[in-house]
C-alpha cells in the first residue's frame, strides 16, 4: 500500500513540475513579446496636420510633443484659432499613439488578457478629439462675420477720460491764468 500511495504521489509531482515548467516557460515567451513590443513602442512617432494646414504637431509615445510647426497662415488667424487648432491637432497626434500602440499589441499578442488591458490604458489616456462644431476654429470652414457684428462675448469698454482735479493754486477764480499754463 504505502508503494502506490508512493507512485502516486510521485506522478502529482511530476505533474505538478510539468505545470511550473510550462508556466515559466509561458511566462519568458510572454516576457520576450512583450519586451519586443514595448521597444516597437518607444520608437513611435507621430505627425498630424490640420485641415487646412496651418500646424502640424509632432508627439513621441508618451505623448509628449517633440515638434510643432506653423505655416505662414497662423498669421492670419486670430489667437484663439491658433491654439484651438493647435490644441485639436495635438490631440488628434496624441490618439494617433493610442492607435499605433493598440496595432503593435495586437500584433505581438492579439489573445492577451494584458493586450486588452493595455490597448485600453493606452486609449483612455490618449481619447481622440471631439469632432470641431461647425463655426468653431478647429472647423476647417472659415468664419465670416457681418459688418458691425460683435465677435466675443466681452463688451467693450469705453474710452474714459481722466477726471480733472481741481487746482489748488493760490488763486481759486477760473478765470485768471495768471501764473497757470494755459494747459493745466
């Protein structure tokens, strides 16, 4: 009896090192794709323009922007359409990486649970940028505007005079200049 109960146990351990041998093998194949996928990452670039080609926006994999050029119709635009489009264009690069990300994981390991994991990650932090409403600046359509319309919400302030003091001079009759500039 005890040499079955010995053979048995002996076959559970076999099997039970058959288990952790495939586990660390399992675990260095995964370790070795996704390695290799991380460095295929840290080498993204990416470059998008706007519409109408004013900016263009370069970002590296972390999102961070690595350049950014301007075409002589910035100048053109009003600020607030500056950076409007430049803020669409950065994020639009931006979600470029989360899309070229989830390409190189789904590639390197399309049946990982961490694939799915990190895809997702990668798109929350990179959420693509809302559609321009047509009339805003990021819209690739020009704005017009009518003759004497009122472009922003800020009233205009009017042009104030500085209040006059009065003089304090030796003579308090308005009428004589005496010793007064003529200016004051």
């Amino acid at each position: 009896m005890s040499t079955y109960r010995m053979s048995l146990d002996g076959a559970a351990a076999d099997d039970t090192m058959r288990q952790i041998d495939d586990a660390v093998e399992l675990a260095v194949r995964r370790h070795e794709v996704f390695t290799e996928a991380n460095r295929q990452i840290d080498g993204i670039t990416v470059t998008r323009r706007s519409p109408d080609g004013a900016v263009e926006v370069t970002v590296g994999s972390n999102g961070n922007v690595l350049n950014v050029r301007c075409t002589e119709m910035v100048r053109t635009m009003p600020p607030h359409q500056v950076a409007t489009t430049l803020q669409h264009v950065l994020q639009a690069a931006q979600a470029g990486v989360a899309s070229r990300v989830a390409e190189i994981l789904r590639a390197a390991a399309p049946d990982d649970p961490l694939t799915g994991h990190l895809v997702a990650k990668a798109h929350n932090a990179f959420p693509p940028p809302p559609p321009p409403t047509p009339g805003s600046p990021a819209d690739s359509r020009q704005r017009q505007m009518a003759i004497g319309a009122i472009e922003s919400d800020d009233a205009v302030q009017p042009y104030r005079t500085a209040r006059r003091r009065p003089s304090r001079g030796r003579n308090q009759n308005p009428d004589d200049w005496t010793g007064r500039s003529i200016l004051s």
